[in-house]
C-alpha cells in the first residue's frame, strides 16, 4: 500500500500503520463520489494490507462534519469490510459532535458486528 494519508484544504484522512488506525480530521465537505475516490482508495488498501487477527478502527473524534457523500462512501467501505469479513473493524466517535452520535452507530445496521464506540 503506497497511500497514507490524503489531505485537503479542510480536511486530513492519516493512516498510523503501527496502531491500524485510520483519523479523520477537520471538515470534509467533497461533492462526490469521484472526489472521494482518494478516500476510498486509501481506506480500501488499509483494509487489503491487514490480515485476519487485525482490527482496523476508523477515528471519527476530530472530523467536526461529513457530508452525505462522505458517509455514503463510509457506508459503502463498511459493507465491502462486511462481505470481506477479513478484519474487525472498529469506529470511534466523539459525544460532543452531535452528527457523529446519530450517524455512526447507524453504521452497525450495514455490519452488526462492527464495534462503535462514542466516547
């Protein structure tokens, strides 16, 4: 995997290879799907690149807004994890960002398993 963080005006996605973690940071506010390919492409490396005792968490904690393009793309990353059933994945959020509380536990609706943790 050669990609490890993507980077915009608002906004940074970083991948910490030693804890398996991937942050999200800022205001991600991207109009479509073709702009957050790049996302995509780094989270589904990540996801290619661990093998199966690996837990892969998603840290929402200082990403401040999302877009409903971003949470599809979530979403959409979040069933191929489920269908791939390869690594447990893991989602953090923060209580004191309101769209985080209602929207990131949706996500265990797509993958029951997946472990959401509002902190």
């Amino acid at each position: 995997m050669t990609i490890e963080n993507v980077n915009g005006p608002e906004y940074g996605v970083e991948y910490n290879v030693g804890s398996h973690a991937i942050s999200f940071i800022g205001t991600i506010r991207l109009q479509s799907n073709q702009e957050y390919a790049p996302i995509m492409t780094l989270l589904d490396g990540v996801h290619d690149a661990l093998d199966g005792s690996s837990t892969l968490t998603l840290d929402f904690r200082q990403l401040r807004f999302l877009n409903s393009s971003g949470i599809n793309t979530i979403s959409r990353f979040v069933i191929k994890a489920r269908k791939a059933d390869k690594v447990l994945l893991k989602v953090l959020g923060n209580q004191e960002i309101y769209w985080q509380q209602k929207t990131l536990v949706n996500l265990q609706r797509l993958w029951p398993t997946l472990q959401v943790e509002i902190q």
